[in-house]
C-alpha cells in the first residue's frame, strides 16, 4: 500500500467519529444517501470542534444563519467566511504546538494566507489526493518516471503551498529524475525556460514516462519559446502525464483557452488530451479537485461545492455564475470548514458530464478582487515578465 493511503486517525474520535468515517470512505467520487448523511453528521461535529476552540467561529454560529445551499445539505450550517479572511488573520482551533505544518498561499510579496495544519488535517488531505490518483491509476510504484515541475525548488525557507503540493504529487511514483522549473537562486527564484527545454530533449530520448507538474503559464511559454526556437516537435513516452494547477493569474492578456492549451501540449509533446489534467485547490481548502478525462472538475465525496450571487450570497442554480462555495468537515486546525472563495464558477450536475462519475462538477470562470488577492501563480508569474 502507499503510505499515503494509511490509516490516519482523527484528534478525537469520541468528537469527531463521523469525520472520520467520512474521510475514511475509500471510493472519492462515491454518491447516495447514507454518503449524503455522513457528510451532514460530519459538518455537524467540525462545526461544534471549532466552536468549542474558535471564539471567531462561535460568533459566527451565533449570527443570522446563512441561506442553505441545497447542493450541500440542506440544514446544514456553512458559515460564509472569504478565503481573503485568512490573508489578514491567523486563526486556530488547535494549540501552536499541534501545529504539524505551516503553509502559506502567495510569494515574496502581497498578501498570504496563514494556514495552519495539524497532522490529522494534512495527512487527510494528502489521503485525499492519493485516492483521487488511485483512482485514476497514477500510483504507480513499479514504474519510475522522470519529472518536470513547473514550481518553486525547495529552499530552507519556502513554506509556499504549491511547492509542497507539487513535491508531494512525486510520491506517487519513483523519480527516475526531477527537473524544476522555477530555480532556487539563493535569494528568490527565477524560471530556467531553457533547462526546462533541455529536460525535455532528454526525457524524449528515455523510455520513461514523463510527469509534468504545476503551473499552466510555464509549461505554454515553454512550448511557445520550442516554437519560436524551431524546435520540432518532440513525443514523449508512452504514459506521460501533465497534472496542472494554479491558473494564469498575471497574465491573462496571454492566457490560451483549455482546448487549445491542450492541443498544444499534444502537438508539442505527443501527449493525449486525456491525459492533460487541470485542478483546483488552495491552501484555504485542501480538498483536491482533478479533472476528469472530460476535463471536468468533480466534487469528491468528502466535500460539497455550491455557487452563491456575488451580491447577496444567496445559492444559486446550477450553470448560474457566482462565487465558489467550497465545503469539507475534514480541516480541524483552522475554521475553514466553509470557504467562500475569490473565484467566480458555475456549478453544474453529474449528468452533464459523459464520464462515468456522478458527482457534480464545477467549471472555474474567473478570479474576483485580483488586485487584493495575489496567490502564487500571481507571484511565479512576475518571474516571467519580459519573456516573449
């Protein structure tokens, strides 16, 4: 078994027991009633968890409460915090010296979220992760592959959440070898465009399979620089994966839309289009959320996703934009069981996907208050100005 699919107990199992059974169901796409119930008795213990601990939290309950999504549960308390909540105040629900991890959200400057992780919060979440890739059949022990990640390279300092979630993604199959995108300098990190080439002129040549990780921006301007180069067009080996995360915030007048940010990877590196993956996720909700072969992002079993009106932040209906809802009774250092995110989306249900998983999906349509909410991508970004 990979061990990032063992047992992991929560902080109080007498408090907590329907988190744990939630987060212990094994199928992530699983749906029905009895997982509906779970999730519901699961909300109703974190939320009594972080009363208990948060006075921030407690107020919050003792508010108006907020209109019930359906897409959640109805009934189910969901007290609206921003994510940019957690970029001006560090609050927890767990003593500092339980904290087992200490993440932060953007770069060297800007605003970052404080987010703290306890070790039953952040190993549930890489569970998460582990499932959602089994599930997929990208566990792959027996089968070394050779990495290009498109993040930060790990300095003594970096507490950035990308760069941990991009190594941690290695885990799932030996490294035959590890190229990073974005160098450590000694004071900061600059993006290698021409040893990111270079990687992948060798990679080619090897019969491993190649894994590309990270931020979208990177891997298109490097295979606009092949372009521009002369480059012909490389393929690399059979079973090849590109998972990306983080968006093209900072340079969206270069942004390329999702079919054709795919085919070029196809054209350029011989990789299927299904096999070209997009996520989401942030360091204020860990719940991962990967495209399926459709390139649709499915709720898994352990959270619920709504979409409420930008101005009353009421529900609204499916394939209605607004911001994204985003809700998991798993987190039990910080009060982030329900976080209104600064990106607009669209909620949409299971049967509007041809894949075989029925949970609803979401399709990320923007980014709200950018000029106050820089995250990492905006951060990587300001590396690549001037490059052409």
């Amino acid at each position: 078994m990979n061990p990032h699919l063992a047992p992991v107990e929560v902080p109080d199992p007498a408090a907590l027991g329907q988190v744990q059974r939630l987060c212990d169901l094994a199928d992530p796409y699983a749906t029905g009633a009895e997982a509906d119930g779970l999730f519901a008795a699961a909300m109703a213990e974190t939320n009594a968890w972080h009363a208990a601990r948060s006075p921030f939290f407690a107020a919050l309950l003792q508010e108006q409460p907020e209109i019930p999504a359906p897409t959640v549960g109805d009934g189910v308390r969901t007290p609206l915090v921003p994510a940019a909540f957690f970029k001006r105040h560090e609050v927890l629900s767990v003593p500092r010296d339980e904290v087992f991890l200490h993440l932060t959200s953007s770069g060297t400057t800007g605003q970052k979220s404080q987010m703290f992780f306890d070790r039953w919060t952040i190993r549930s979440a890489q569970r998460m992760v582990a499932r959602i890739f089994d599930h997929y059949g990208w566990i792959t022990p027996d089968r070394p592959v050779n990495y290009l990640l498109y993040s930060y390279e790990p300095a003594p300092s970096l507490k950035l959440g990308t760069s941990f979630t991009d190594n941690y993604l290695c885990d799932f199959a030996p490294a035959r070898h590890t190229t990073h995108a974005l160098r450590h300098t000694g004071s900061g990190h600059e993006f290698d465009v021409h040893g990111c080439i270079a990687a992948l002129q060798r990679y080619a040549d090897e019969d491993a399979p190649v894994r590309i990780l990270g931020f979208p921006a990177f891997l298109y301007f490097t295979l606009e620089r092949m372009k521009a180069m002369g480059m012909a067009p490389l393929r690399l080996p059979e079973g090849s994966l590109v998972v990306l995360g983080g968006g093209w915030k900072g340079h969206t007048d270069r942004q390329i839309g999702k079919d054709e940010f795919r085919a070029a990877v196809t054209e350029r590196l011989g990789i299927p289009a299904e096999s070209v993956r997009d996520t989401f996720g942030s360091v204020e909700h860990c719940v991962p959320y990967v495209e399926c072969a459709h390139h649709r992002l499915h709720v898994p079993v352990w959270s619920r996703a709504a979409v409420r009106d930008p101005g009353t932040l009421r529900p609204l209906p499916y394939g209605q934009p607004g911001f994204l809802h985003l809700v998991s009774p798993y987190i039990t250092s910080v009060p982030a069981q329900s976080v209104v995110m600064g990106d607009l989306a669209s909620l949409h249900p299971g049967e509007e996907c041809p894949c075989p998983l029925s949970t609803d999906w979401f399709t990320v349509l923007g980014r709200a208050g950018v000029s106050r909410n820089r995250s990492c991508a905006v951060a990587a970004a300001e590396m690549m100005k001037g490059m052409s």
